[in-house]
C-alpha cells in the first residue's frame, strides 16, 4: 500500500468498526482474495471512507473500517455477500474475532505511515 492510497483521517463523528481477529492457518491464497473482494466491495458501499489493516506472522490482526454514519456501517454488515464471505471466516480462517463498533471522537497524524 502507498501513501496516497492510505484513507484520510476520518471525520469527527464517523463511525469506525474494529475487526481484531486471529487466524488459522487454513488456506492463505482463498483469504486473500476474500479480503481484496471484500475491500473492493467496502470500497463501493455508501458511506464507505477507508480502512487501515495490519497482520502479525502469528495471525493476529486488527482492521479499522471507517464510515461516514451507523445506517452506512449497518449496511455493510447487512450485506448479502459480505455474510457469506463472513461465515466462511468462521468455518476456515479465524480461530476468532472480536468487533467493537465506536464513533470518531477526532483523529491526527503525522509523518509517514508506509
């Protein structure tokens, strides 16, 4: 990933839903691809505003999703492909998750993140 297609910071009020997850060690090419399919998927939802990801080699990982309101991230998780690609998570490539859903309060940055 490249600098300049790192999201923005998200709004004050945005919504961001936290995936912390540890994985399997189950079928490596299916999940990626899963997870570009899905990103690119996000990446069409309403609302939609960006995502930062990072993966340790033991497969613990955390993914922040941002969106601009809780109707957008309730859509996301309402959507039909997104559940399938979902319960596949749960049958082969997470030994388990956890998702906290929480609002913006503000954000900074500085320097370079890659």
């Amino acid at each position: 990933m490249t600098e300049t297609d790192r999201p923005l910071l998200p709004p004050d009020g945005a919504v961001a839903v936290i995936f912390i997850s540890l994985r399997t060690d189950a079928d490596d090419e299916g999940y990626a691809r899963a997870a570009g399919a899905m990103e690119r998927l996000a990446g069409a939802q309403p609302g939609y505003l960006g995502l930062d990801s990072a993966r340790g080699g033991d497969g613990f990982g955390i993914t922040v999703s941002y969106w601009a309101d809780e109707a957008s991230a309730r859509a996301w998780r309402a959507n039909a492909e997104h559940g399938a690609v979902r319960e596949m998570g749960r049958e082969r490539w997470y030994r388990g998750y956890r998702l906290i859903v929480t609002q913006v309060l503000r954000g900074y940055d500085w320097g370079a993140l890659v």
